[in-house]
C-alpha cells in the first residue's frame, strides 16, 4: 500500500486517500493524527515536505482530505465513526502551508452539523466551498441521516450546512463518494448499497 519507500515517507501504515494541488505541485495525504505533505514529481525513498502533527492540530484518526489552491487551504475529515460511540466527526480547515504543530483555522463540528463521519471530501476554490459526503455511521449497512453538505472554508463552529442534499427523494442509502462536475453544474455521489453514480443538478454551488 505504500507509494513512495522507505522510512523517511513517515506513513503509519494505511492511509487510502490523498489530493494532488496541480497548481503547486504537492500530494497531500491523510494518516489518522498527521498529514503529509509530498512533492508531486517525488519518486521512491522521498521524505514529506511537510508534516502537520501535535496537539493543537486536532488531528484525530483522519482519513479524508481535500486541497483548495485557488485559496490556500485544505480541509481533513474524520471517517470512521462506528453506530454507538460518542465520537462525533468533524472538518477541520488549515492553511494549505501549514507545518508541524500548526492550529485549524477553522474546526467544523457539533450537532447543527449533522456531521457523523465523512468519507471524502471535494472543495470548489472559485466559490469556496466544501463538499462532504456524509454516510452516516461505518458499521450500519443503512443509516439514517446521510447526505451531501456543503459549507464554506470561513465556516467555524457548530455550524449547519449551507446546502444539504439528501432525503427521501435523493435516493441515497450510504453515499460514500462525491465529486463535482463544474461544466455541467452537477454533483456526482457513488452509493456503496445502491451500487451506483447518482448524478444531480446543483447550479447553486456553481
């Protein structure tokens, strides 16, 4: 599972997700408590650029991210939450240079959220919005509560999301994916129990 060697990469062993900034050439990767910085043409035994880590982070069992660098920031989530703990996930939002022992400039989190867990993350830098999947708990084959939410990279707090989609009618049973298609204006969300790409016009956040 490792993608680039050795002891230097500094991985814990598992991380499954990462995001690529193209505009300055960096790999972010999640790994539980620390994220870590690559540079993109990196090939084999190449340590992090970067290593954010330490308690003001408040990095905790992250496994989610995604890098906006049209405004300089990136945001991790939590993903796995299971059905009957008192852990309840967050966003957490960062200076896309942060390093080391660095503080979340804003922190996502609390029941206005309705945040459970979120398994991937998008961001749209010309609007400043990300866009979370939130499939409700890890071991629950059909949860309640699950959706697509939006909120701004200036959100902080317990606050609720500025776009919600989901419900009876979306059809979503455990949207685990979510990705944007910005030409057509829509929302693409994989299903794990429908087995499917559901699609939705979304102009709104576009």
């Amino acid at each position: 599972s490792k993608t680039e060697l050795g002891d230097p990469t500094r991985y814990a062993g598992g991380p499954d997700r990462l995001d690529v900034d193209p505009m300055h050439n960096e790999i972010f990767v999640a790994d539980g408590e620390k994220i870590l910085v690559y540079p993109r043409t990196g090939n084999g035994n190449v340590a992090p650029i970067r290593i954010i880590q330490g308690p003001d982070t408040k990095l905790d069992n992250e496994g989610t991210l995604a890098v906006d660098p049209i405004n300089n920031v990136f945001a991790v989530a939590q993903d796995t939450v299971l059905a009957g703990s008192d852990q309840q996930a967050h966003i957490l939002i960062f200076d896309r240079t942060a390093n080391g022992n660095a503080r979340p400039r804003g922190i996502i989190h609390g029941p206005r959220t309705e945040i459970t867990r979120i398994n991937q993350l998008q961001m749209y830098g010309p609007k400043g919005w990300i866009i979370a999947a939130q499939p409700g708990f890890l071991d629950q084959q059909r949860p309640e509560g699950v959706f697509i939410g939006v909120w701004s990279i200036h959100d902080n707090g317990d606050v609720a999301p500025r776009w919600r989609l989901g419900g009876p009618n979306s059809v979503m049973i455990k949207p685990r994916g979510v990705a944007l298609n910005v030409k057509n204006k829509e929302v693409l969300v994989a299903d794990m129990r429908l087995n499917s790409i559901l699609t939705y016009y979304f102009p709104e956040i576009f």
